[in-house]
C-alpha cells in the first residue's frame, strides 16, 4: 500500500524526480530496491530496514 501511494504521489507531481532517485540509491544499498516508492511515506529507519510501515501519520 505504501509503494502504490508513494508512486501516485510521485505521479502527480507530490515529489520530485530527484528525491525518488535518492530514495533509489539508499533502498539499494539495503537490498531494497523496490521499496523506493514506499520510502515516500516511510520514514523512519525501523521502516526502512524491515520493509513495514509503522508510523501511519499523514503524508507532507
């Protein structure tokens, strides 16, 4: 649900080009690529590291 909301959000423009590219290169470096468009929303290190959201407070 994370990924699918983070790329809409890509999407409409919410993000730019940039940081999903940053979120790229630091989910690789875990192993996890495809978490790129989750990180939109996750943000905490927990999060990142074990592939869940925890903190569901809304997205700025």
């Amino acid at each position: 649900k994370s990924t699918t909301t983070g790329h809409l959000i890509y999407k409409c423009g919410g993000i730019d080009q940039r940081t999903i590219e940053k979120f790229e290169k630091e989910a690789e470096e875990l192993g996890k690529k495809s978490f790129k468009y989750a990180w939109v929303l996750d943000k905490l290190k927990a999060e990142r590291e074990r592939g869940i959201t925890i903190d569901i407070a809304l997205w700025k």
